[in-house]
C-alpha cells in the first residue's frame, strides 16, 4: 500500500481484515464541552494509527474511550468482538475489553511500591492467572526486549523516565494485548530519551502490533504511521496516510495545525 | 514557712505494683478499640469517598457526630445511657472498648479518604487498563500505597486513643488512673503516684511510636 517495507503483518487477501476496533457517531460531553462530536474510527488488526492535533482537541481522550478510561454518552465502540455501551453501561464486556487492550501513559504510571518485574508480572498472574514462574519467563522475555533486564530487581523511582517508559510498555505487552494504545507516550520524557521510547514503539509496529498512538512526534508519525488521523475541536477532520496527509494536507486546519508544528 | 514537697521515690516505686494491675486493661481498651476502630475506619473511609449517595451520607453522618463529641461523653452515654435503651447493663470495659473504636472509627475514616485520595489517577487508570478489576487494582495497587501514607497520621490517631483511655476512670474502669486514684486516697502520694502514671503511658505511647517509625522505614510493603 505505500513504500514503506512492511512487516509481517498479513497482507494478502486472506488475512483477516475485520477491523479490531470500530467506533461509530461515538459523542462525549464534560459538562457544556462537547470533547467528541460524531466520532467514527475503525483501525484493521496490525494498522499503526496516528492521532494528531492541538491540546485540547480530543485526541488523548479519544483513545482513552477505546479501553473505557473515558465514558462516552452516545454511539458505540466495538473493540475485538466486545462492545462498550455509552454512559458506562459496558458491564462485563469493559473489563474483557481491558483485558485485550494495552496502555501506555504519558505520565508512565508505574506502580511505585512494587519491583520492575513485579509490575510486570502482577496483571498476568492476577487477571491471566498464570503461575509466577510462567509470568517471571514472560517478563524476563519483554525486559530483556526493551533493554531493561539488568534493572528487574529495582523500583521504578530508580529509573530514568526512559527506561520508566519501556518499563510501561513491557508491562502493557506482558498482558498479550491485541492492541496498543499510547497516550503521548514521549511528551513527559527530556529530549535524549525520547529516541529509546520511540525506538522500542517503532520494533512493536514493525512486529505487527496494531497501534493507536497520540503523539506530537511528527517524524515518527510520518515513519512508522499507516495512517495518521487529524482531530480538531472534537471532530476527525481529516486522515489519510502519512505522507498525503503531512505533504498535501486537504483541510485548512490541518494546513494551519502543520504549519504551526512543523516549522521548528 | 517552711515546704517539706520531696519527692519520694520509694512512695513512687511502691506504687508500681497496684498500679500495673491497671496496665492490662489500658492496653485492652486502646489496642482491642483501636483494632476495631481501624476496621470502622476502613470501611466508613471508603464509604465516605463511594459515589454512591446511600453509602456516602451514613458515612459522613457517623464520622461528623463521632469527630464533633467529645470522647468522655460518648463514653458516658454509652455506659450510663445506652443500657435504658437495651434494658440490660453494660460492662464498663466493654462501653471504654466500644467508646474507643467508635471515635477513632470516625478519625481514621477521615485519615482512609485522605490517604486514598491522595494516590495519583494514573495508579487506578494503569491498573484498569491491564484488565484487573476495580477490586483487584485497589487491593494490590491504590490500598498498599495508602496504607504507607496514612502511617503517620494512624500513629498520631493510636497514640490520642491511648491517652483517652484514661478518662474511662470515671465508669470504673480498673485503668491505670483509676488504680491510681485508689492507691492515692490510702497511701496521699499524689505527686509520686501521678508522676509514674505519666511514666507508664509515655512508655506506652513512645513503644508505639518507635515501631511505626520502624515499619515506616522499613516500608510495608517492598
């Protein structure tokens, strides 16, 4: 579909191209705010989706409905198989959601009273209900591939952000997500740790994971996107791949949103 | 004119022995009180901060009345009152226990909210989004790291529930003052007798402090 090298991430025609997560005319009110206004939003299994925009604009809230962190007054989202209702009625359905459904944080949010591998290991023995042994081997597997087997014995106030980041996101990883979402994933972190963050994110996409990512990295959007979606004001105003939407924005907006991030 | 006030430590270590007859009852009502209260903390604590309104106002109606009375008269009515209303006596270490728990009941739920509240959004958020339940992720991740919160105020709450149990002298209670008094009306060594009464609870109150600053610094938790 573009010049990218693609990974192996299915391609051919039989692969299965039911969409993981499909919102529809999904609204969000905060009080007076209208923060979404008739989103619709499907990503296929293995698409890297980029959502970009001002603050303010409804992205990170966006993604935050897909797991259910945000209720949503109207519409529906169907995240493999499993629906969430509007007004947090989703019942069972949420938590199974969650279950297949990993996060990262801006703020990392790693649990500070527990070791790294711990916070690793605890979602897979509690919800999984895999033994310790089975939850360390895991763990030890995805520390070891974000670069941070050396430190499993530590707590996460002894890391720097980076490696608190890459922690979160083998935490995510040790749950089996069917996909990924990230939350600004880089914006808390100083800028010589953005690239080892961006660095694992780009291995997860390449390996096929299907990924919801808000971000202000343009370069890494334009990289690793398949697609990358442009909210303002609630609303998806525009979304096509990286290069027609960051070359040949259609929308002023968007136009004007570019402008602004892309000149320095 | 002429003062003969001398301390006399003998008078003082004389009264050791009947007044530690009273130490086993003060120590009952403040750790059988405080145990208990600390489980009416919990629970009224979460109910206080529980969205839902019929577990909120209960909640805050006990710990409003319970905070704004004073400990004595809560005891007073406990022990003089309530039996009118059962029609059968109660036991004065039993209404001092009860009196206990209940007033430090009310000021540990306000000590639970705090320290829950006190733990970042992101902590629940990360633990909802890895799939564990709403129970799952306060159990092993907002409750632990509250618990190391509250550590302090919980000290400063076991240690004024210990000093209240000495107003149980007045329902007869047979507590370290009560002993005291008794001892003072045959033996009129006030000076002495009081001053090892001070002792005795200092040592108590200090004991308690010294281990939660150990388990403060050893951590609970990891």
């Amino acid at each position: 579909m573009n010049d990218k090298v693609k990974r192996n991430r299915p391609t051919d025609e039989t692969a299965d191209t039911t969409p993981i997560v499909r919102m529809e005319r999904v609204n969000k009110h905060f009080g007076e705010l209208h923060v979404m206004r008739d989103i619709d939003l499907s990503v296929a299994p293995g698409e890297v989706v980029v959502i970009i925009g001002a603050s303010g604009s409804g992205k990170s809230t966006l993604i935050r409905c897909v797991n259910g962190l945000e209720p949503f007054q109207s519409g529906r989202i169907e995240v493999d198989g499993n629906t969430l209702s509007p007004n947090g009625a989703s019942g069972k359905s949420l938590q199974a959601v969650r279950t297949e459904v990993g996060m990262v944080f801006q703020q990392f949010n790693l649990f500070p009273h527990l070791s790294i591998r711990d916070n690793v290991t605890l979602a897979p023995r509690k919800v999984r209900g895999w033994t310790r042994q089975q939850a360390d081997d895991t763990a030890r597997r995805l520390l070891e591939r974000v670069g941070i087997i050396d430190q499993a014995d530590k707590f996460p106030g002894q890391l720097s952000g980076g490696q608190q980041q890459r922690v979160a996101l083998a935490r995510a990883l040790a749950m089996e997500p069917r996909l990924m979402l990230f939350d600004e994933p880089t914006s808390a972190l100083d800028p010589e740790m953005i690239g080892e963050v961006l660095d694992a994110m780009r291995e997860l996409a390449n390996d096929g994971m299907t990924m919801m990512i808000v971000t202000h990295e343009m370069g890494f959007a334009r990289e690793v996107a398949d697609r990358v979606v442009f909210v303002h004001n609630g609303q998806i105003v525009e979304q096509g791949p990286p290069a027609a939407l960051f070359d040949t924005p259609q929308h002023d907006r968007t136009q004007a949103f570019l402008s602004r991030v892309l000149k320095h | 004119m002429e003062f003969n006030f001398q301390f006399d430590w003998q008078a003082a270590i004389a009264s050791l022995p009947f007044l530690l007859k009273g130490l086993p009852y003060t120590l009952l009502i403040s750790f059988a009180g405080l145990a208990i209260g600390f489980v009416v903390g919990i629970l009224c604590g979460l109910m206080r901060i529980s969205p839902t309104r019929w577990l909120r106002y209960p909640a805050i109606v006990y710990i409003e009345v319970f905070r704004g009375t004073p400990v004595l008269v809560q005891v007073l009515f406990i022990f003089y009152g309530l039996p009118s209303l059962l029609g059968g006596p109660i036991n004065a270490l039993t209404a001092g226990i009860a009196a206990i728990a209940l007033n430090a009941g009310a000021y540990i739920s306000e000590i639970v909210r705090g320290g829950v509240q006190s733990i970042e959004r992101g902590q629940r958020e990360a633990g909802l989004s890895l799939g564990l339940s709403g129970g799952q992720t306060f159990r092993y991740i907002v409750w632990p790291q509250a618990l190391k919160r509250m550590i302090p105020a919980l000290g400063n709450q076991g240690i004024v529930s210990i000093k209240d149990t000495s107003l149980f002298s007045v329902i007869g209670v047979g507590e370290l003052v009560r002993q005291g008094q008794v001892y003072i009306a045959q033996t009129f060594t006030a000076l002495e007798v009081y001053f090892m009464i001070a002792l005795l609870y200092l040592v108590i109150t200090l004991s308690l402090s010294m281990a939660l600053s150990l388990l403060e610094r050893k951590g609970l938790v990891g």
